[in-house]
C-alpha cells in the first residue's frame, strides 16, 4: 500500500498540475477569480483520484513483485511454498480494500465535486465586465466592441483607478461605425440603478476624444462624469451534465447518456480487480530484464483498457450501443489476465508433456 500511495501522490500531482495551469490561463484572461481556483482543484480531486487509483494500483504491483523476481527472492518463496495463487490472494487482499474506496468516489463522492465545480463555474459567468478586470492588464468588454485598462483596482475592487477605454462609437449619420472613441478617467466605479436594476460603469474626471483614425477633424469632450451600461448577465443553462448527477437519480432515469454515466460508475471497482489479475503475472521477470521490464506492458495495458471502455460509454450515450455493451469491453481484458495467470500451466501441458509408456526395451 505503501508504493500505492508514493504511485498515487507523484501521478496526482502531475495531472493537477496539468490542469492547474489551465485554470491559471482563464484567471488571467479574467474568466476566473484568482480566488476559486484551489477550490476548483480541491473538488476536482476525487474525479482524478477514482481514475489514477487503479493505474497506481497497477504499477506500484508490477515494481514491488518485479523487485522481488530480479533479486531472486520471488524464487525463495516459491521453493517455500508459496504459490501464484497464494501471491494472487494476498495481493487481492490490498486491492478490494483499493477498489471500495474507487467505488465510494465514483459513486457518490464525485459526483457532489463535480456539481460543486459546475456551480462555481456558473457564479463565474455570471459576474459583470468589471468585476472580472484585471490590474493593469488590456482587457476586451463589450462582446469585443471595446477595450478596457486600468492601471489600478482599489482594496474593495469597487473602484478602477487611472482608466483608458477605446470602443468603436455609435453608428454616424452615414450608418458607418469606424468611428473611434477613446476615453481617459481618473476613476471609474460601478453602480446599479435602483429602479430598473441596470448596472453602469460611471467614470469620473476625464475626456473623451472621438473621430476617425487618420483624420484632424474628432471631438473633445470633458466630463465630471460618463456613465456607460454594462452588459446584462447572460441566463446560464443551468443543466446538470450526467457527471454531476447523483447516482440514486441515474437508477430511476433511463436516458442513455445516465445509464452510460451509471454503468461507467459501476465499471471503475471492476477496473482494479482486473488489472490486479494481470498485474502478479505481468510483474515475473528474470533478473537480466530488470524490475522496470514489464512496467510498459502495464502501462499500455491500463490505458488501452480505460480508452476502450470510454469508447463504448460514448456509444452507449449516443444510442447506438446497448448497456450490455459496456461490461463486454471488460472481457477480452479479462481473458488477457486469465491468460497470463495459467500461461505457466499452458506451457507446461503445450512443451512439456510428460513421456507415456515405460522408457527401455522390452521383449
């Protein structure tokens, strides 16, 4: 169990940090808050945890019993008694215990994360243009009509600070609209009117210069203060995506895209008891190979494993494979694992057939 956690901690990180960096490029865009970014990783946690639990699992077998093979104290055991069934045994024992702690994430736990992220993401899109500025950055509002800057953001992010704004101003009396306004303020701030409920942006202290790039002939306009409209929030779409439904609500729903997420929930404990019956035999090497020498075997077992059984849970979503067609992927793995456990016992019968009859001459 050891190495299953050394395993688990040193792949959790890498894929964290994968992702990680991904939401740190939203936060710097401004599509995210700086501030719910580790709470986005700490519910993304269980979602990575149930998938790289059982590749661990895996792995930390094929180096732990490749060990005991290339130093020749695998062999000791086997002159004492133990046998492959034994070893299988014992390792079975660490991985049920592997197996119900992927069962309880799958089922119950990530699916709570994961309806946490989407209502995190959901807050995330609701906040205004303003509320989304970043200091000292150039920012696109106004569906890409406009850009905003502003040098500085007070404590209480409520009031911007030395702001430049340049948007493409109101159709002229030509109907053409290349005509540019460019606004500078000593402040800016956001209010709400109280009878209708629109939010403004109101600048205070600044000119605002409009005309045409390349011509003499634009406007200077001096302003205490320039109130400007921010854009309504967008409704979300406030349905669930199948990962974030309970699975209680997936029993009594037979949609295909939540029998393929429940069958999909159900599939994960089953992962780890496979691959642990393809990892004691996977794991026997000979001293020359080396305790690394099946460990891509293992690997590209796994993944082939998870891609196939991902495959068939996009069919199944889509309608064009029924259930049952999900639990069939497990089989060919299934027999592989088999397979390699009476290998031994197959070669044996197959090249090493006892001689019948007695050996000598006769009358």
């Amino acid at each position: 169990m050891i190495s299953v956690v050394a395993v688990t901690s040193v792949l959790l990180l890498i894929a964290m940090s994968n992702r990680f960096v991904k939401y740190l490029a939203q936060a710097a865009s401004g599509k995210l808050a700086s501030g719910v970014l580790f709470a986005i990783m700490g519910y993304r946690l269980p979602s990575f945890l149930e998938l790289i639990l059982p590749f661990s699992l895996i792995i930390s077998v094929v180096l732990a019993y490749g060990r005991l093979y290339t130093e020749s104290e695998m062999t000791v055991l086997f002159a004492c008694g133990v046998s492959q069934k034994r070893l299988l045994a014992y390792t079975l024992i660490p991985a049920f215990t592997v197996a119900l702690l992927v069962a309880g994430l799958s089922l119950y736990i990530s699916p709570l994360s994961v309806k946490k992220v989407e209502d995190i993401f959901n807050l995330q899109r609701q906040r205004t243009e303003f509320e989304s500025l970043t200091p000292a950055r150039f920012q696109l509002m106004r569906g890409g009509q406009s850009v905003t800057y502003a040098e500085r953001l007070s404590a209480d992010r409520q009031q911007m600070l030395e702001v430049f704004m340049a948007e493409m101003a109101e159709e002229d009396a030509n109907g053409e609209r290349d005509n540019l306004a460019v606004i500078m303020a000593r402040s800016g701030r956001q209010t709400t009117d109280r009878k209708t409920g629109q939010r403004y942006l109101v600048l205070e202290d600044g000119y605002r210069y409009q005309g045409r790039p390349g011509n003499a002939d634009y406007r200077v306009t001096r302003f205490k203060e320039y109130a400007q409209r921010l854009e309504e929030t967008k409704d979300i779409d406030r349905r669930t995506e199948s990962d974030a439904v309970p699975t209680v609500a997936l029993l009594k729903s037979d949609a295909p895209v939540h029998q393929a997420t429940l069958h999909w929930r159900l599939s994960m404990p089953v992962i780890v008891l496979v691959v642990v019956l393809v990892a004691v035999p996977l794991s026997k090497t000979n001293p020359r190979q080396g305790r690394y020498a099946k460990l891509l075997p293992a690997v590209l077992y796994y993944i082939v494993y998870v891609v196939a059984l991902n495959a068939a849970r996009d069919k199944v979503k889509d309608g064009d494979l029924p259930v049952l067609g999900m639990w069939a992927v497990h089989l060919p793995f299934l027999g592989v694992a088999l397979l390699l456990l009476s290998w031994d016992f197959i070669a044996r019968r197959l090249f090493h057939r006892p001689h019948s009859g007695v050996t000598g001459g006769g009358n």
